[in-house]
C-alpha cells in the first residue's frame, strides 16, 4: 500500500518542491488545493451566498477560500487516490477535523522557515504555465530567464506572489493554519524538518522522516 503523507508548511515553505520528490519516490498522487483551485478560480459559486462568488476572488486578496469549496476537492481527490501527498490542506482547524473523518495519514510533516524567508521565496518564485514546474529566480534559476527548463514553457508569477499578498498570506497562514501545525504536534504526529536547509538537504531530512513512519 502506499502511503499517506501530508505536508503542512506556510506559503513559500517547499511544500510543492518536496511533494514533486516524494511523487517521484513513492508513485503517489500530488493533492493539493492550490492547484485546483488556479483551475477552477471563475467557478460559479454564488449559490452558497458567501462573501464573494468565485475562488479566484479570495485567492487573489490572500484569504481563505471557504470550507465548503475546498472540502469537497479534497474529499474527491482522496477518494480516487492509491496513496497521496496532501499540500495545502488542512489550512484550519475545521479543514483539520474535517480531514480526520475522511481518511488515515501515515505521515505528518511540517516544513519549518521564517517569514522573511518566506517573502523572499514566494516573491523570486517563477512557475511554468505549461507543465506547473517551479523555479525561484535567485535560488533555482532556469538557464534561459523566463523559459522552462523541462519543456520550454514561458514562465510566469502568480498573481498572489506580489510582496503584499505574499505578507497577508503569511498573515493568514500565521492565524488559521499554525494551529494546525499544533493540533498534529499534540497528538505526537508531527515530524518537524529544517526548511530552511538547500532543497536536497531537505529532501534528505523528508525521506527520512517518511521511511521512519510509513
Ligand atoms: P510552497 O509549495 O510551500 O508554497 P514552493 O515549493 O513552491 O513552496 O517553493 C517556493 C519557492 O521557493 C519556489 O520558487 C522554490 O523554487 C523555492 N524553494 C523551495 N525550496 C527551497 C529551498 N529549500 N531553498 C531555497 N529555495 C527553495
Ligand atoms: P497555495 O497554492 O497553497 O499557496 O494556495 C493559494 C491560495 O488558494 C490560498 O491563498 C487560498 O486562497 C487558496 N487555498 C488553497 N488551499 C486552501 C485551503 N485548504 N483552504 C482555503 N483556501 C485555500
């Protein structure tokens, strides 16, 4: 069987970075709620009578796209998966008791940074819009400025990586999701790694923890 892993971390921390190894190594799906969300950003969603009627209009300010929406992407997507990497979900406690009811994890990592490290990872972060892959113009630069490496896409930033959103996400993340991180550390579920350390070196510590608990 394979595993069930999540990867919890604020914006910024390497959470994709790391999930691309662990899908590498272990054949698992990738899961997570940012992607699917860019996908689905003009999704008519007036019928809940929320704040605002699409995804994209909270992603785009920093905020939190409600429970409703997100709950039912995850739910999908755990379904329809032979193991998983879970990135970006749970971003609350409610996401997190949520979560609980639907499936088992085999492991629960935390990605630890410090917030001006993270500023500067989401502000230099470059994605190509053809096959997703990151780069970071500073610390995993492409050897063509603005062209993909892997298949020669044009690079772009996300829309939420501008410095003021990168800080309110980091906001956010801070009052809704760094609780989440504790309700794991208080089960004794939570293995902590150094993300602040080179992306191999990362990926070293990752591994290690996966092959300890699964
Ligand atoms: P997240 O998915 O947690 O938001 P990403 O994996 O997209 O984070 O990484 C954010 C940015 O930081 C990207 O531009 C990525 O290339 C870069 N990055 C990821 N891990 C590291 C690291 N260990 N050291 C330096 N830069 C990194
Ligand atoms: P990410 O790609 O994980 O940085 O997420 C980008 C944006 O998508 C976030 O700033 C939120 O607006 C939204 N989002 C992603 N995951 C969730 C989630 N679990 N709950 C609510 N909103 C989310």
């Amino acid at each position: 069987m394979n595993p069930n892993i999540l990867i919890l971390g604020a914006p910024g921390a390497g959470k994709g970075t790391q999930s691309d190894n662990i899908v590498d190594e272990y054949g698992v799906d990738h899961v997570t709620t940012g992607d699917a969300l860019r996908s689905n950003k003009g999704m008519d969603i007036s019928h809940l009578g929320l704040a605002y009627d699409t995804p994209g209009e909270y992603m785009d300010k920093g905020e939190l796209v409600p429970d409703e929406v997100v709950n039912e992407i995850v739910e999908t997507a755990l379904d329809e998966a032979d193991g998983y990497v879970l990135d970006g979900y749970p971003r609350n406690l409610d996401q997190a008791e949520h979560l609980s009811a639907m499936t088992d994890l085999d492991v629960v990592l935390y990605l630890d940074v410090d917030e001006d490290v993270l500023v500067e990872r989401l502000t230099g972060r470059r994605v190509c819009e053809e096959c997703g892959a990151t780069f970071h113009v500073d610390f995993d630069p492409p050897e063509q400025a603005g062209v993909c490496d892997e298949c020669g896409g044009d690079l772009y930033q996300r829309e939420d990586d501008s410095e003021e959103t990168a800080r309110e996400r980091i906001r956010v993340y801070e009052d809704n999701t760094a609780p989440v991180v504790e309700f794991y550390d208080d089960r004794g579920e939570l293995a902590r790694v150094d993300g602040e350390q080179t992306p191999d070196e990362v990926w070293g510590d990752v591994s290690d923890a996966i092959e300890t608990h699964a």
